[in-house]
C-alpha cells in the first residue's frame, strides 16, 4: 500500500505565512546586509521563497548537518556535512531552518555559528513542533507551531521522498 498523505498546510497558507514572515524580518533588519543560511536540504523552498519576498540585499550559503540518516527520528549525533563557503564574522546571520523537532540541529548550529563571531545571530524556522523538544533552543521567527506528527513537502523529506510538494502533509505510513 502506498503511503497515506494528509494535507495539513496548504500551498497559499503557507505562501501568506511566509510573506508576513518575510515582512517582520524586513523590518527589524533595516538596511543591513544580512546572510541567510540554509540548512539543507529542507529549507531549500523555504528560503526561495523568504528570500524573495525580503526585498533586501542578502547573500546566501548553506550548511547541511545529518541527525536522521533514513530514519523518521533523530540519531542525537548531528554530523557537519557540509560547512559554510563564507566567513560570517561580523556580519548578520540569520538561519533559514525547515523544522524544530528535537531543537538538537538547531542548538548544535547556533553554538558552531556563534563561535565564528557574527554580528548577530538569528534563526527563522517554517515549522516547530514544541511537544518533542528535548533542547531548549530560541527561534526568532516562527512560522507555525504543529503537532508530534512526521511531515512532508515543501522541502520536507522522507528517505529522499515528497520535497517537490507544494503542501505540507502528514505522512501515514501503510501497514
Ligand atoms: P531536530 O534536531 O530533532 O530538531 O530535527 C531537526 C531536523 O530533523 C529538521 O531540520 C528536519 O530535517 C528533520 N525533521 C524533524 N521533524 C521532521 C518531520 O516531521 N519531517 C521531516 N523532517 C523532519
């Protein structure tokens, strides 16, 4: 049996969200020249998006750490799998996160970012699920707020699976 998809946030949901988002950023950051980090893969529509609507002068790089392997929960090891091509320091940094689950990417993230001597350092997250916190970790910008479920699209994998949905869904996995 294939696996059962949800849809849980719609396309323009998401879309408005992600606009009001990319609106609050605007404003606090001014001019200033900010450095948006993509943690890969999952952020990848995310920041696309946010991006564009920022209307700012931003340049981008990428960090891709591993927690999940093919799993659908985290191993509690994050591996660095790829760094940052640019030095940070001194500069505005605002992480561009898909999902807060555990907190254990992001609190690994900030403390790594935060050695290397940024002007400021930020997070903006898509999604939180605050009921599997296990690290208590800031997000500056939230986009929602869901529950303990395992979720797909708009960039969320599963093993490799579902990214190019335009939605977001929960994923029933079949018997
Ligand atoms: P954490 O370290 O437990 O907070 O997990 C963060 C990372 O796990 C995210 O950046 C995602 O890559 C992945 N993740 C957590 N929950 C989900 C989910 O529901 N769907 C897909 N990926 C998830």
């Amino acid at each position: 049996m294939p696996d059962q998809l949800e849809c849980f946030l719609d396309e323009s949901v998401i879309q408005n969200r992600v606009r009001e988002m990319a609106l609050q950023i605007r404003e606090d950051y001014g001019n200033a020249h900010l450095v948006l980090i993509g943690v890969l893969k999952g952020s990848l529509f995310f920041l696309a998006d946010l991006s564009r609507h920022l209307g700012l002068e931003v340049s981008m790089d990428f960090i891709q750490v591993s927690s999940y392997g093919m799993e659908k929960s985290s191993s509690g090891v994050v591996q660095i799998r790829k760094d940052l091509d640019q030095n940070i320091e001194g500069k505005h940094v605002l992480i561009v996160e898909d999902i807060v689950d555990t907190g254990l990417t992001l609190d690994h993230l900030k403390s790594l970012l935060a050695t290397r001597s940024p002007k400021s350092l930020k997070v903006v997250s898509l999604l939180s699920k605050p009921e599997a916190r296990k690290f208590e970790t800031l997000v500056d910008y939230l986009g929602f707020e869901i529950p303990n479920k395992f979720v797909v699209g708009y960039g969320l994998d599963y093993a490799e699976r579902y990214r190019n949905l335009p939605y977001i869904a929960i994923l029933h996995e079949s018997a």
